[in-house]
C-alpha cells in the first residue's frame, strides 16, 4: 500500500508517518520509483505499535527508539529486552539525598528477598516517591510497602506469564513491551474505579465526577 | 522568614515560588513592607506539596490549582473533594471510537457490580488501554481485567483507610491527594522491581540493568 494508504488503515496522519520514517522508527518502504514507496503488513503493525507508545505510554522518541532496538536485536533475550524495556519507559525522575528513604527502600527490598538493584531506575522512583512521601508530611506512607509488594507481585507474575505464553518470539517481544506501560495505565485506570466505588460506598454520597451532576468534571476531561 | 529562607527550606527556587505566587498556588505572605513578605509554615507545607504534585505526579499548573481549590473550600466533603483529585489527576487520553473496547469496558465493570460512569476519566482511560491493546494485536490483554479488578479494590481499600485515618480533615484531604499519584508512581515502580525479580528467576539470566553490567543502562536515567 501508499503512505495515504498506510495512513487511512493505522489513523496516523502522513506528516507524522513521515516524521518517524526520518527518525527510524519505522523502516523504509519498498521504493517502486524514485518518489514512491510501498508499505506493507510490516510497518502497519509497528506503525500502530510506535503510535501507542507515544499516545498510551507518553514515552519519547528516544525511548521508543531504545525499545525498538531491543524488539529488533535476533541475539537479545526475552529477560533482557525485558530489561531494556524497563529502563527506557522508565519515568525519570529528579534524584533525591534523603537518607531516610534509601534506606526505607533498600530495607523493604531486603524484606522481600529480592536482589538489590540500587541503580535500577525502579528503585531510585521508589525512593523519590518515599522521600516525597516525607517531605509533605506523609511518612506513614512507607508503612504500606509490603502491601505493595504483594500486589507487584501479583502484578509481575500476570506480566511474565503473559509474555511467555505469546506464540512466537517477535509477539513475546512485542508483549512486553505492551505489559511494561499498557498494564500501568489499566492498573491505574482500574484503581481508580475502584477507589471511586469504595468511597461512594463509604460515604454514601452521590457520585461527584458523573455525568448527571458534571460540576466536578473539566471540561477537557471529557472527550 | 523571607522569600530567600523559604527557598532553602523548601528546596524550590525562588523564581518558582514567584511563579506559583503569581499563578496563586502559594498564597500571598504578610507584608512586612512594601517590597518585602513574610511567610511561614503554611507556606512552606503547601510549597511542598505543589512540588510534589508538579515533579513526582507530572501535574499541569491548571491540574495543581484544582486540587488546591478543592483542598481548601471548607464546605467540600472528603468524598467529593477525592472525586475532584481523580479528575484533576487523570492522565488526558485520546478518546476512541472502538465500540468492542467499550463494550469490554461495560462489561467488566457490570461483573463487579460497581457503578458505571462513562464519563470518568477513569473508565475512559480503561476503555482507551483496551483499544490500544486490540489496534497493536493483544486483544488477548481484556482477558485479565478481573485480576486487576482485585488488585484495584486491595489499592482502593489501603487508600480509603489510609485517608481516613488522618488526624485532621486537612491531612486527610491532603492524604487525598497524596494517595493519587504517589501511590500510582509507588505501585508502578515495586510492580517494576517485582517483574524483574521474577523475570530473573525464571530467566536464570543476570539481571541487565544493573551496574555491574551496566550495558542496559540509559546514561541519563542514571542520576
């Protein structure tokens, strides 16, 4: 098919389809003249693929690029793509010397029996988010952490198996990738509902973010 | 004490405790003379807390000043005060016309029994997940939802009791907030420890993103 083509069957406009063509993000099309290309099964699938990092996981180009390097590397394996991935949607985080909080997270890790990760960009979030945690004047928060941990357990197994059950290597590959920000955003999302039900039920007041009273919702919210 | 003393205590610089005094996140100190203020410990509380929402949660301006207004109107219940967090808290998603995902959606919120809000942003960015899951080839990805269902109501009811126990109705608003996004960034990053710690195990490989290998490791995530 032609880009116009391409573009009408993933929904992403030419300039952007262009704009990742330039970036590498997507491989070349076969040139059928020196000013055409055709596209093909290929790069629709990585089209709608690059799309949903950048629109679902708000990840940057660079990130995406870091990812795609990894799902392309034949010798790479499974854990260590994971790994890759883990790093590159990473949130960066701004680093923090809170003394108190390093070692409420390497404590909480040595509760659990895991490896020590102390570069991982996993832990050092877990310690900006307890350090902040204190700064506000929230320090029970760290107390919860085994809770936490029982859930990312729960959480990481799902993950694994998931990706393990993917036919082939390339949509094992691709699983993880959609497990590592995909499955963020639906635990958030589901949290949420969650939460929402559970303090309606406490409280026993209507529902302040629906539709019928609408007071509540931002406009901008609500596309 | 002064602008300069609030600054270090705080660790924010003072042009953005200028910028959030203009944009009314802080209030205004007592003057002192006409070019000087004074400020105090509920200035540097909520300097705190708007540095928290802004670098950990990744919140807008226009975000930060809702919570605030909904932390301090005095006539808000705890309840609706949380429904205005989610709100002012949820990710903006690209809304979508995939009428199979929202009929997922429907239905996995009808199987819990919870009240369906089509409008959240909750249940949209659920629904938008679900499409992007199906567009990129892991349709597979609804099957789990239930699973996460129980892993929500576990984060929801940590949340409601941790809110709840606050002393005061300010901490407990506060804790509101604080249990929005801190505990988002906190689940996703011991999801992340968790996931590679099993991924390791199974793998029998080395972990990639360590230091001692180091190869794995984005430079800029480092820090």
């Amino acid at each position: 098919m032609r880009i116009a083509e391409l573009s009408r069957t993933a929904g992403v406009p030419v300039p952007t389809i262009k704009y990742y063509l330039r970036e590498g993000l997507l491989p070349a099309g076969e040139l059928t003249s020196p000013n055409q290309a055709r596209y093909g099964e290929v790069h629709e699938r990585r089209l709608r693929l690059v799309r949903a990092m950048v629109e679902v996981g708000g990840m940057t180009i660079a990130a995406v690029r870091d990812v795609l390097a990894a799902l392309d590397d034949p010798d790479k394996s499974l854990h260590k793509s994971m790994g890759t991935v883990e790093v590159a949607i990473a949130p960066v985080v701004p680093p923090t010397d809170d003394e108190v909080a390093q070692r409420q997270g390497e404590e909480f890790v040595a509760r659990q029996g895991w490896q020590h990760r102390p570069n991982s960009p996993a832990f050092k979030a877990l310690v900006r988010v307890l350090a902040t945690a204190r700064e506000i004047g929230h320090p029970e928060f760290a107390e919860e952490l085994d809770e936490y941990a029982r859930v990312g357990l729960t959480l990481g197994e799902l993950d694994v198996a998931y990706v393990l059950r993917m036919p082939s290597k390339d949509e094992a590959l691709e699983g993880v990738v959609v497990r590592s920000f995909l499955s963020d955003a639906a635990v958030a999302a589901v949290r949420r509902l969650a939460r929402r039900e559970l303090s309606a039920r406490h409280s026993g007041e209507e529902d302040p973010g629906s539709r019928s009273d609408g007071a509540d919702l931002e406009p901008g919210l609500e596309c």
